[in-house]
C-alpha cells in the first residue's frame, strides 16, 4: 500500500492517510480480514507520529472500513460498499453545495457554474 502526504493539502496528514488507506479498500485493493501495517510500523515508513497513523485508523473504524484485534492488529472489514458509496454521494453532494454558494458570492453565475461541473467532469478519473 502506497500512501503520498502533502504539507500542502488542506487535509491534516491524519485524514490524508485514512482517506488514501480507505480509497485503496474502495477499490478492492485490499480484501477483507488482510492485515493492515501496524500503527508503528506505518508511522515509522510516513515518518509521522504514531498519534497520526492511530488516529487515522481510528477513523477508519468508526467508518466500519477495517477491525482492531487485540494483540494481533488491524485488518480490513467486511462492508457494505453501497452504503459506503451512498454516504460518499452525500459527502460529495455537501461539499460541493458548500462550492456552489462560494462561486455565488464569488459573482460566478449559473452558467460559469455548470462550466467548472463540466470541465472537471470530463477530465480522467
């Protein structure tokens, strides 16, 4: 599993890792029950805090993404990935009502609006 961290994102390290750890399950490229690297071992190879890489994983947990066994680690969950989608079509749907009203009282119109949707559509996954 690869991650890559940005000093420069506008997401703290903690969620860049647990969104690129969630992204690689989405994708199927971590099956259910495969152990995840450790908190320290994953921490050590950012070069990060073992807090970031534990919070991280915590999140993933809540999320329901991957399970914690005592003394044995972290593996990935089985899990629904329709409801995971559905709650993804949710977040995206209030991020981009939060752009929306920016570009508004930013004076792009309706039609500059539907450009960006559109150009950002088009480009490659």
């Amino acid at each position: 599993m690869k991650i890559l961290l940005s000093q420069q994102s506008d997401k703290s390290i903690y969620e860049q890792i647990a969104e690129q750890i969630k992204n690689d399950i989405l994708k199927g490229n971590s099956p259910p029950n495969e152990a995840l690297p450790s908190i320290r071992k994953l921490a050590k190879e950012l070069q990060v805090s073992v807090i970031t890489t534990k919070k991280a994983y915590e999140k993933l947990e809540r999320e329901g993404l991957i399970y914690t066994r005592a003394g044995k680690g972290c593996f990935v969950a089985e899990y629904d990935n329709e409801k995971i989608k559905s709650d993804l079509k949710f977040e995206i749907q209030r991020e981009l009502k939060l752009l929306r009203k920016k570009a508004s009282e930013s004076g792009i119109s309706k039609s500059e609006w539907i450009d960006i949707i559109r150009k950002i559509s088009e480009e490659e996954f």
